[in-house]
C-alpha cells in the first residue's frame, strides 16, 4: 500500500455515510456516559432543598456544595485529558465509570457535610475524565457530515436526558421518601454507570490514537470492527513509520509534558486551539447557574413552594432535550461556530425578558426552559471544538484543557450566583450574565474563519497522521464484510 492509499483508509473511515450498526452502536454507547454525568452532577440540585436545613447550610456553603464537582471535573479534564492521549481514550472511561459506581454509593451514607463535599470533588473528577476521553474518541469516530451531531448534540441530549431523571426522581423522592431522600437521591446514581460501564466494555481503542501510537494490529482490528476492512496492513504500518520520523528542524525546543502541552499552540494551530479552548471555556460565565440552582432560584425568585420548584427546575431540562435535538439536525447544516453566534443572541434575548416581563413571577418557569434551549443548543456545538480542531496526538489534551476551563467557570458562576442573587437582587445578577453573552458574541464571530463542520477531521485539525496531504484519496471497493476496503 502507498502512502496514499494510507490516507485513504482514513478518508474512507470519515466520509462514510452508510454507517455500520456496529459503529452507530459505539458512538450512541460512548455518548451514553454522559447520561451518568448529567444524573451524578445535577442530583445535587434537587438534594440541597433537604441538605440545606439538615446541615443548616449558608449561601456560601450551598455555593460550594453546588459548586464542588464542577472544580472536581476542571481537575478531571485536565489531568485526564494528558492521559487520554498517553494510555488511550477507551482505558480512561472504562476507569472513571468504575468509580462513579463507588463514589454514588459513598454519598448516601456520609455524616457530615464536609464528607460530601470531598466526594463531589471526585466524582467532578471522574467527570471531567469521561468527558474528555469520549468527546475525543466521538470526534475519531464520527463521519465528517454528521461529526457535531454525534460528538455534540449526542452527549448533549444524554447529559440532558441523565439530569431530568435527576430532577424527577429527586422530586419523587422529596415527596415519598421524606427528609433523607437525599441519601437515596445519591446512592441512585450508582445504578446507570454500572449499564454504561457494561456496554463499553466491548468497545475497541479509537483507531486513530492506535495508529499515533504504531500499534498497527490493533489498529486494522479496530477498523475492522467498525467496519472498515484493510487489505494492506503493512501498507499502513510504513506510511505511520515514515510519518512519525520529524524532518529536520521540526523538534520542539521544550521536552517532556510540556513538549506535549506546547504542541496544542504551535504556530499553525495557535489561532484555532485559542479559540477553541476560550470559546467552550468562558461560554458558561453568561449562565445565572441554571443548570444547578434552577429550582434554588425558582424557589426564591419565583415564589414557588420546594416541589413546585423542583418540577420548575425541571423544565430546564426539557428545554435542554429541545435544544440538543434541535443542534442534532441543524449543527452540522448551520455550522458549528454560527450555532454558537445563535445561542449567544439567544442569551440575551432570553435574559432581557426575564427581567422585564417575567420578573418576580411565574413566567420565569417557561423562560428557564427557553434559556435551557439556548445553552444546550450552544453547547452542543462548543463542547467538541477543541477535539475537531486540534489533531490526534493532542487533541485529549486540548479537549481537556477546554473543558478544564470550562468546568471552572461554571464552578465560579456557580459559587457567585447565590452570593450576586443575595447581595443585588435577582434582575441585576441576570443583567451582569447579558453582558458577558453581549461581550462574547463578536469574538464568536471572528471565530467562524476556524469552521469545522462538514470538513474532514483531518483538515479541520491540521492532522499529518499519515504524513500525507489532507486531500490523497485513492480506490476503495465494497468489503465482504460490510464495510468499505481498502486496494
């Protein structure tokens, strides 16, 4: 096989339309980790309601206790996003599910308030790993043409679908459980990743980080089991050797872990791994924590009793479902930065009504769900940003430090609010949350030069897997087993 046919077995693998069943298998199972992420992080809204007068917590404490799992997940993300791209992506979820087993059932029996804080810290951490080994590996395994709808939207509908089972299930057990149901609102979370952690336990490693390693077998076997047949192994394996050797003058200047680091903002890349990284990560400081302390505010805002609140909360999620499925069909049509400009005018939209029209009345109810669209709509196009625009051998580490930032800034937005919402009132909180969509919005659309939506992974991140320009196609012919083979 020539180096051709070598980018060709990749080109073929991205542009696949007729996927096989069992590829749509592995990409709806890695995206379903995110239904246990979206349960284990938003269980904690619903609980506070009884955590609050059982350990007669302040504001300041609910922040902290509200916010301790997002700076579990910055941790996570960054630490794991460097060992996603070390020991592979599959080896990192299958660790993290494990302990979202432990650590739910840990939290139903803790005797201090300071005990769960420490165990929302770690399950944040276990988070923050899933999130950046799937959305890497989603964004390998996806075809290009519907790439932000699977990587995306699909983790977004999941974390979304996972949180209103929280909050639905914290709202029945508030009712017939009594004053611990919260303890039975924890220990529930141990039940979906021990499903999830079942189903991956027969997925293959991402081919592509395989190949990055030069571990070719393993490599053409995970083809293979996506569907896509090799006819020339040894092919491969020399357009991977030929490609890994540097040409002369190319050694970063920088060793070790920073060399790695360092790559993610070489000079070709530098403007994109920037935009990508700031754009997921600052996006959530225009939030007013509603994916938290909805019923929190509801409550206290909208003058709702705690169930009333709780159901309200709800509707938050309903509109997240809405907004996902809505980025599901129009992301990849619309494009991935745009869907962003779109959310962001939304925000502002949104938040000017709340504090016109629907200030201090139950109105708010229908607009937390509108402003549940407009997040989970912008999210689903930002979250993948950093794994579509920087290549293989960074891209955990690039998801990672985008998530990374962007679980700190919904842990402050978290930690702020209760203090912003105390101290000047519910429509100057809302207010200061426009600004920053208003002051977002104009580097969102200088961001568009970096589009990544119907381009092939390959020329969206600058890829040279294979060493070989972006454009080498060669002919490809029917695999016997169903999938595509390469001559």
């Amino acid at each position: 096989m020539s180096t051709d046919n070598g980018a060709a077995c990749l080109h073929t693998f991205d542009d696949e339309v007729r996927m096989t069943a069992a590829r749509r298998r592995a990409l709806v199972t890695i995206g379903l980790g995110e239904f246990v992420d979206g349960y284990d992080l938003i269980v904690i809204s619903g609980a506070l309601l009884q955590l609050q007068p059982h350990f007669h917590l302040d504001k300041g404490e609910v922040g902290w206790l509200s916010a301790a799992a997002f700076f579990g997940s910055a941790v996570g993300a960054f630490f794991f996003g460097d060992l996603t791209d070390r020991i592979g992506r599959r080896r990192v979820f299958a660790l993290n599910l494990a302990a979202f087993v432990g650590l739910a059932l840990l939290s139903a029996v803790i005797t201090d308030v300071w005990m769960l804080f420490a165990i929302r810290v770690l399950i944040g951490v276990a988070i923050g790993a899933d999130i950046v080994a799937s959305i890497a590996f989603l964004a390998e395994l996806s075809p290009r043409a519907s790439r932000g709808s699977w990587t995306g939207a699909a983790p977004q509908i999941a974390w979304s679908l996972g949180a209103i089972c929280a909050i639905l299930l914290d709202a029945w057990l508030y009712g017939a459980v009594g004053s611990q149901a919260w303890r039975l609102m924890f220990a529930a979370g141990a039940l979906p990743a021990v499903v999830v952690l079942a189903l991956r336990r027969s997925l293959p490693d991402s081919p592509r980080w395989l190949l990055g390693r030069g571990r070719i077998a393993e490599a053409v076997a995970s083809f293979e089991q996506f569907g896509l047949r090799v006819v020339d192994p040894a092919g491969l394996a020399g357009a991977v050797a030929r490609a890994a050797r540097p040409a002369a003058g190319d050694e970063p200047a920088v060793r070790g872990r920073l060399r790695e680091y360092a790559a993610i903002f070489a000079k070709r890349s530098r403007g994109a791994a920037l935009f990508a990284i700031l754009m997921i990560g600052l996006m959530p400081l225009n939030g007013i924590g509603q994916s938290v302390l909805g019923p929190y505010v509801l409550k206290e805002f909208g003058h709702l009793s705690a169930t009333g609140a709780l159901l309200g909360g709800a509707v938050i999620w309903v509109g997240a479902i809405i907004g996902s499925c809505l980025a599901w069909k129009t992301v990849d049509k619309l494009g991935h930065v745009t869907s962003i400009v779109a959310s962001l005018v939304g925000f502002v939209v949104v938040y000017v009504l709340m504090v016109t029209v629907a200030l201090g009345t139950v109105a708010l109810v229908p607009l937390f769900c509108l402003l549940g669209v407009v997040t989970w709509f912008g999210a689903s196009a930002s979250w993948p940003l950093p794994s579509e625009l920087l290549p293989t051998a960074v891209r955990g580490r690039a998801q990672g430090l985008g998530s990374g930032l962007q679980r700190i800034s919904i842990g402050v937005n978290v930690l702020l609010v209760p203090q912003l919402l105390g101290a000047f009132g519910f429509q100057s909180t809302v207010l200061l949350a426009t600004a920053v969509s208003v002051i977002l919005i104009p580097y969102a659309i200088r961001g568009r030069r970096y589009e990544p939506a119907r381009k092939s992974i390959d020329l969206a991140s600058g890829d040279e897997l294979l060493g070989v320009p972006v454009s080498a196609r060669s002919a490809i012919a029917p695999s016997p087993v169903g999938g595509l083979a390469i001559r």
